[in-house]
C-alpha cells in the first residue's frame, strides 16, 4: 500500500511539475472553480421558491430559528401565500433540513445547519499564514458510481479545493479542509510544493479574474441600495442571497497568490454594514405585523 501511494504521488509530482507547459489542454481552463458565469446568472431568477425564501430567512438567523408566523408573514413579501409556506416548512421538517418543537418555532438542522456554518466561516473569512504549501487531495480508487462521485466532488469543491486533473484535488495549506477529505476512505491527503510558479497554478484553478469582477459589481449593488422600509425587503433579501452565495465561491487563497486589488474583504465589509442596516428595518417590520 505504501509503495502504491508512493507511486501514486510521484507521478503526481512530476505531472505537478508540467502544470504551466499543458495549461491549454488541461479542463481546469474551461472550468475553473471560481466565480463562472453561471455566479453571474444565479440571482436573477424570476421568482424564489418558498422553500428558498424559508430556508435563507433561517440561515440569517442566529440562532438559525424563527417562529411561524415570522416565516409566513416574510413569505408574503415574495408573493408566496401562507398555505404555501406552511406546506414548504413541512416538507423542510419531513427531509431532515427543520425541525419543530410544537410550540409555532422552526429551527434549521441536517444539511442546511452545515450550511450555515460554510456561511458563516465565509462571512468571516478567516484563514492562517500560508507555510507555502500545498494540500493535495488524490483519489485512490475507481468503480464509484456517477452518485458517489458527484457527492466526492460536492464535498471536495465544498472544502475549497479544486481539481487540477482528473482525481487530484488541490489548495494552499493555509486554511483546514471543511469537510474533512481524511474520513473517506476512497481519498488519501499528501502535503507538498510544486516547483512551478504557485500565483499562475492558483490562477489556472481559480477564475479569479472572474470571482473579483462578480464580486465588484456587488459592491455597487450594496452600495447604491437603500433598504428604507418593507417594500425594499424582498429586492434586499434577494441581494444578500447573491452575496452570501458569491462569499462561499471565494477560494480564500493566501495573499501572496491573490491580485493586488482583490476584492474580498471590501466585499465583506460592506456586506457586514449593509446586512446590519437591513436587519434593522427586517426586525421593525417583524415587529409591526405582530402588532397589527
């Protein structure tokens, strides 16, 4: 086994080695793993679901936890009535992704609770001084079915790696693999430096050039709204969305591999400043219609 991996991670090594030369053949170009235009066309649905209104409403929260009618009332604001809502919450609680307590309360849990949290490290940004290495993710075995790839890849791309080549997953070590790729057992987790140059490696895995133009345009967004009262709920709420999903798409690369006008702590600034007002005016309205 040993002498396997060893094999395994050398041929790696010397492939690692010719990264910049094949640039032009490897999938990474025409896929790479940050802010694609697909980011770019994510907030400009027609309408949310009730589902998607109920599910980001809880994520905002801290604790993640709302009573109903709180709930149904911020439905409304997107045109969803309350038996709608009402029928969302319940099929939220059938799949494990609410629970309730009786009492009129739902609470986040399962998969959107570990959603919440990806949120939150995202907001925060939080990572470590870069040691100048590299986490290498290799996929040792084959024969998964199409089901258990997807959710391989899911949870690789989830912990910010992206996928060099077929099966070899790698990032900068300057941040803690979130899932962790060490309790599957069909992964084996090496540490190492490619001896080519890392700022134009991290550029052909991440589309930064992409992901810092997104998030620019957000800033502005952010910056002209003015949420004043409720009719500027629903248009905010789906901005905060957008930012919140583009925040999770960051690779929170270290600054040594980053352009120089990276955007991504101004867009969290921001973000945080913006977010607060807008719960303000989120909570005053909450409070009127308990009231009326």
């Amino acid at each position: 086994m040993l002498d396997a991996m060893s094999a395994i991670l050398q041929v790696h090594v010397n492939w690692c080695n010719q990264v910049i030369r094949v640039a032009t053949t490897n999938r990474v170009t025409n896929g790479r793993a940050a802010g694609t235009a697909a980011d770019q066309a994510a907030d400009r649905e027609a309408a949310l679901t009730a589902r998607s209104v109920l599910a980001s409403a809880l994520l905002g929260e801290d604790p993640p936890e709302l009573p109903v009618s709180h709930l149904v009332h911020l439905a409304g604001l997107f045109g969803i009535n309350p038996n709608r809502a009402r029928v969302a919450l319940s099929r939220m609680v059938a799949s494990g992704e609410a629970v309730t307590d009786g009492s009129g309360r739902y609470r986040l849990a399962g998969r959107l609770l570990e959603r919440r949290d990806r949120q939150e490290d995202s907001r925060v940004g939080a990572t470590r001084p870069w040691t100048g290495l590299w986490h290498l993710i290799v996929v040792t075995t084959t024969g998964s079915s199409a089901d258990q790839r997807a959710a391989r890849r899911r949870r690789l791309a989830l912990a910010r790696l992206a996928e060099q080549r077929e099966g070899f997953w790698l990032r900068p070590d300057n941040l803690d693999l979130r899932p962790d790729p060490t309790v599957d057992p069909d992964l084996e987790v090496f540490t190492g430096a490619p001896e080519s140059d890392p700022v134009a490696l991290a550029g052909l895995l991440w589309d930064l050039d992409a992901w810092a133009t997104r998030a620019n345009a957000l800033l502005q967004r952010l910056e002209a709204d003015r949420t004043l009262g409720p009719d500027d709920l629903a248009p905010g709420f789906t901005l905060s969305a957008a930012v919140l999903r583009h925040l999770q798409s960051d690779p929170l690369l270290p600054t040594e591999l980053l352009p120089a006008d990276w955007p991504g702590s101004d867009l969290r600034d921001s973000y945080g400043a913006w977010d607060r007002r807008y719960r303000e005016v989120l909570r005053a309205w909450g409070r009127s219609t308990r009231s009326a």
